[in-house]
C-alpha cells in the first residue's frame, strides 16, 4: 500500500512538472478552431457552432491537444506546430498583402500576385530574403547585442542593439540609400 503511493506521488510529481514548466503557451491549435468559428455567419450562427463544437467535443479535445501536446513541444523547442500556414491579410501604403508563416519565416505576397519570402535560417542565425529563387542574406544575429546587415552595395554592417546603434544604422543606411541614386 504504502509503495503504491510512492510510486503515484512520483507519477504525479513528474506529471505536474511538464504540466506547470512556466508556460502557458500560445493555445494555437484552440485558437485556430475559435478563428475559424468567428468567421462562420452572424453571432447567433456563431454562438450555434461554438456551442455544437463544445458538445461533440472538439473544443475540449483541441484544449488537452494544446495543453498536453503542442504548448509542450513549443515550450522545449520554442517552435509552433500549428503556427505554419497562418494566411494574414495586412493593409499598406501600396496595398493589401498576404502574409503566410512558414515554418522557417514568412511568404509576402502583393496584389499583384509578386511573392517575397522572408526565411530564418537557425544554424547560422540568418534571416535571408527570396525572389524569383534567388536568396539574398538580410541580417545574422552575432548575439543579443549585436547583429550583421548586409548591405545592397555587398558591404556588411555590425550594428549595436540598442537606440544609439539603431540610430547611427539608419544614418548609414540613408547615406548608402542616397549614394546609390
């Protein structure tokens, strides 16, 4: 009797411990599901839905997924399962664009059809830019004060992290703006 409360203290214990880690994660999965609902009909055909995935139990199961399952696994790798694929629409000077998360960065897509993709690369720290197949690097990430930009003209730039390093960047960057016109 008393090993079989050691031993569910000790399953409890590791149990509790994935469960309460410090991270309440991002419920990617259950937010989805809840996304998709909103865009359903009006509010009652909403509340209808919402109430009917509660009862056949989507909701609940998509929580324990969540729970148990995806916060977990972005918790210790720091990456979504779920966030790939999100499709956003974001208004801009120039128009609407499409923005889609990859599972290594982002698709810009324009109007027009013109697609830039924005890709982080983590063995390297790099996040590069990509058109038309072709791969341009933007920055490396040296630390959390430092990073390298590439520049248009084929120079590289450090720069500090900081106010200061970003305001001194900015005037570089318009001098070789300028110079280039």
């Amino acid at each position: 009797m008393r090993k079989n409360v050691l031993i569910m203290s000790a399953v409890v214990a590791l149990s509790s411990s994935i469960m309460f880690s410090s991270c309440i994660g991002s419920f990617s999965l259950s937010n989805k599901i809840l996304a998709w609902n909103k865009t359903v009909d009006n509010k009652f055909v909403n509340e209808l839905v919402f109430v009917a995935l509660n009862i056949v139990p989507v909701y609940p199961l998509s929580m324990v997924a969540d729970l148990l399952v995806i916060n977990s696994i972005e918790f210790w790798t720091g990456d979504n399962p779920i966030e790939a694929g999100i499709v956003k629409e974001v208004k801009g000077e120039n128009g609407i664009y499409t923005v889609e998360t990859l599972e290594n960065g982002y698709q810009i897509q324009n109007e027009a059809g013109e697609a830039v993709e924005l890709i982080y690369n983590k063995e390297d720290n790099t996040w590069s830019v990509v058109q038309n197949e072709e791969s341009t690097k933007l920055i490396k990430i040296v630390d959390e004060n430092e990073a390298i930009v590439y520049m248009p003209n084929g120079s590289e730039q450090t720069v500090e992290l900081s106010n200061a390093g970003m305001m001194a960047f900015r005037q570089i960057a318009n001098s070789t703006y300028l110079a280039t016109r």
